[in-house]
C-alpha cells in the first residue's frame, strides 16, 4: 500500500476571498411530508432553501463568486481560473464557467471548466486550484461548489434537495485570509447514488448510502489527513462535513472525536438543506464569518460515487479585517420568506403550462 | 432575439456595464456612445455599482410571450446611485413592502429561454438590499 499521501503545493495557498449565496424562499419539510406520507415519518432536517423562477447554478454561482471577489480586494481579471463545481449545471453542454467569468469581468484570458463529482465537484475545484496556485501556473483562481438539488417528489431526496452554494478565490497564502495547511483526496467505486444522461431525477442506493458511502469515505479522508499533519481533533476549533442531512455529520464527526461546540457553526443543512456541491463548502463560508486568526478548520467534503477531499486551514490575521466587505452568510440563512408545496411545485418547475 | 444579439449585449446585461464620458464625467447606462449630457463621444466602459433605488413601479399579470410562466411579476423604474433610469424586474420581493425610494441592488438572473432548445439567457434585475446602507 502507498504512502499517506498528504496534498501540498510547492508554493503556500490559501483562501484569498469567499463568498456564499442562498435563495430566498424556504420549504419547511413537514410540508413535504404532508403531501407525500399523511404528515407521518421523522423528519431529517427543519426547512430547505429553494430557488426562484429565475434562478438557477449560474445565477447563484455568479453572486457567490461576486461576494468572494469584495473580499479579496483583487481584479476579476487577475483570476487565471474559473471552475465550476455542481451536478445541476443549467446546460448539459455549455459551461456554467463561461457565464459566470463574463459576469464577473473574469473574460477572456481565463482558463474555464466545469467540475462535475456529485457532491464534491466544488471541492475537487478547490484541490486544483491549490495546484494551480501552488504551482505558479497563476496568482488567482475561483472554485465555485453550487448546486440546485434534484429529488423526485415524494422521494426520500426530496425532504433534504435544498439550493445554495459557495465561491473561493484560492490565491498566494500571503494575502489569505486562511491558509491551506494541506490537504488529501480518498476515492473509490461505489454506487450509493447516480444519474443517468437524460434522466430527470438522481436514483439511489437506498441503505448503501450510509456504511459503505458517505462514513467510510469521509472518515477515511479525514483520519488519513490529521495522521499526516500529526494532528487530532482538539487541535481544531472548527469543523465542517458533507450535510446530506443532520444526523450524518453529526454522526462523523462524534467518531472522529469532534464535539458539537465545533461543527455547530458550519452545520447550516437544518436550516438550508443538502445544496449538494455547495455542503461543506458554505458551511465553511460561515465558520469563516466567526473565526478567529490562528484557529484551524476542517472541512471534508463528500461526493457520491465515491469520494471525500479533506482540508486543514488556518486562520490569519487578515481575515478579521475582509470579512465585512460581503454579506455574512447567516444573512441569507435568515433572508426567509416560507412557502408552501404548491408554491414549491411552480418555483421548481414541476408545473407544466404547455 | 437573435443569439448573435444576445451575445453582443452580454457585457452590459450581466453585469451592468455601461460608459463614462470623459468630458463632463457623465455616467451612461445603456452604452450609447454619445454622452446624452453634452453630446461628446463616450465611449470609455463603466461598471455601475448596481445600487440603487425604485423610482416607480408596477405589477405585470399579462405576460407578453416567453414570460407567462412568470406572472404576476413586479417591474420598476430604478435610478441608479450613479444617475441613469433603468427599467427592469424586480426580483426576490417576497413579503418586503415595494415602495417609491425603496433601496434596490442589481442582481443577475435568468431572463427567459428561447423555448426547450434553445439558449437560457441571462441579464440584470433588482432585488430589495440585502444589507440596510
Ligand atoms: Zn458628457
């Protein structure tokens, strides 16, 4: 077997900018229940976010990555990489990544690609993003994670598909607001959930999804990450995991030795529900909005499939001073407006006019 | 539209970038190239901040055709901080009261999309500010 591979470039990267959207409109499960089970069962999260008429990955994509660049105080044309991750791009060909770097004057001497790995395409973004800026290849790039999640109705998806997501301008560690201390990616072929190419809604593996899935992948990655950096998980005041619902990250981070005082901060999914490629990602923006310099981060993403990237981040002493030049991510948490499963039914388009 | 027009108005539609004039320092939304205050060439780009407020508006509950999904809708009148009147929707309202003054910021979202097969197409629209000012 191969070494512990640890991930480190030759030149320190770190977070530059971060930005976060959500939408507005909130379903709150019990509707969905009320619909589909007679009001029945446990539910596995409080409300989800939804989308508007008119919003969609790139929308969404392009008002994150704008909240990113207010904080990283760079021009958009300094960015040599715009990279999208998400598993509900609006265009099955046809980058969301073109889009969204003309919107945000990124254009045209850019390097664009989508990212796709059910959940963990925005976190393989940033993996390479660390290599691109760690490699000298470019001073900037922007790694999108941002989904609008599909579920069929009725479906047990559909009490978590939430829609939000996040954007991270990686750059030289020296102008970061928090630093890459390293980072490891853990992947195998397992088919706990997929999509076929022109199917509408994703298929799951039902009870294959936890055990073999999401707990050996995510807990191997970040196990194999703190023994490479010899650390544990005290030495962290924060936390984040994947969130496809509640109880599973709770569940992760209670075996890796990780308390409720330190995910509590990046656990938005009872509030916003699974965004998919966003999870993890926007749970980060979040914890960023409270950290303190010096205190390090976990965040381990997870993408069905299978695999999970691991990251361990410091907070310096800038990040205090940028974080206020973007709306903090609770502001869109509690940018609320509830409705129903009628109204849910329009807004994702499940009604048909024609 | 043509989707050589939609291509040639993607800078000013995504993100609000008109011009400057470099005579009078007039602000110029949309970019018309002849500086509407002093009749000067303006062809110098500008990007707006975006922020603004609703200088009037109203409710949409006939569509014309390609937004009936949409309807009703608000569309507004919004002068921008830095001078010009821009018609466009309003967007995200939810239960926030929409009046005369009411401060608004640019946002970009999905216009419309030329039937099933054709190209989404994406622009500016304004939604009440996020973050009091
Ligand atoms: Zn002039």
């Amino acid at each position: 077997m191969a070494e512990n591979k640890l991930l480190v470039p030759d030149r320190e990267a770190g977070i530059i900018g971060y930005g976060a959207y959500i939408p507005r409109y909130r379903l709150p499960v019990k509707e969905v229940a009320r619909v589909w089970a007679d009001g029945k069962g446990g539910l596995p999260i409080h409300e989800k976010a939804v989308t508007g008429l008119d919003e969609d990955v790139i929308t969404m994509s392009i008002e994150a990555a704008r909240n990113a660049l207010a904080r990283s105080g760079i021009d958009p044309t300094e960015i040599g990489a715009v990279w999208v991750g998400s598993e509900s791009h609006p265009y099955a060909v046809k980058p969301t990544s073109t889009v969204v770097a003309e919107a945000i004057g990124a254009t045209p001497h850019v390097l664009a690609a989508d990212w796709e790995f059910a959940c963990k395409a925005g976190t393989e973004a940033i993996q390479a993003s660390i290599g691109f800026v760690g490699s000298g290849m470019a001073d900037y790039a922007l790694a999108i994670g941002m989904d609008t999640a599909q579920g069929r109705p009725g479906d047990a998806l559909e009490y978590t598909a939430g829609a939000g997501g996040a954007a991270f301008i990686i750059g030289p560690a020296k102008d970061a607001v928090c630093v890459f201390e390293g980072s490891y990616s853990y992947a195998t072929d397992t088919p706990d959930f997929w999509r076929r190419a022109n199917a509408i809604y994703p298929e799951h593996g039902e009870r294959f999804t936890g055990e073999p899935a999401y707990f050996s992948h995510t807990q191997t990655a970040a196990e194999s990450l703190l023994e490479a950096l010899g650390a544990t998980a005290s030495d962290f005041r924060f936390a984040v995991f994947h969130q496809p619902n509640t109880k599973f990250p709770m569940r992760v981070a209670k075996s890796l030795g990780f308390g409720q005082d330190q995910i509590e901060a990046g656990l938005l999914v009872p509030e916003i529900g699974n965004t998919y490629a966003g999870s993890a990602m926007i749970g980060l923006t979040s914890i960023l909005d409270i950290a303190d310099p010096g205190d390090r981060i976990l965040m381990v993403s997870y993408g069905s499939g299978a695999g999970s990237d691991a990251f361990s981040l410091r907070a310096t002493e800038a990040l205090p001073r940028r974080r206020g030049s973007a709306p903090a991510t609770l502001i869109y948490v509690k940018r609320r407006t509830e409705i129903d499963y009628a109204t849910y039914a329009r807004l994702r388009g499940k009604l048909v006019l024609k | 539209m043509e989707t050589s027009q939609h291509w040639r108005l993607r800078k000013q539609r995504y993100a609000l970038v008109g011009e400057v004039c470099p005579h009078c320092e007039s602000k110029i939304f949309p970019p018309r190239d002849i500086c509407p205050d002093c009749g000067e060439d303006a062809r110098e780009m500008y990007q707006f901040s975006g922020r603004g407020e609703v200088y009037s508006h109203t409710t949409v509950y006939q569509a014309p055709s390609g937004h009936a999904e949409n309807v009703p809708y608000p569309v507004a009148i919004v002068r921008l901080e830095e001078g010009p009147l821009v018609t466009a929707q309003l967007t995200d309202v939810g239960d926030q009261p929409i009046e005369i003054g009411t401060p608004v910021e640019m946002v970009t979202r999905k216009l419309g999309a030329d039937g099933e097969r054709g190209m989404l197409v994406y622009g500016y629209k304004f939604r009440p500010a996020l973050v009091e000012r």
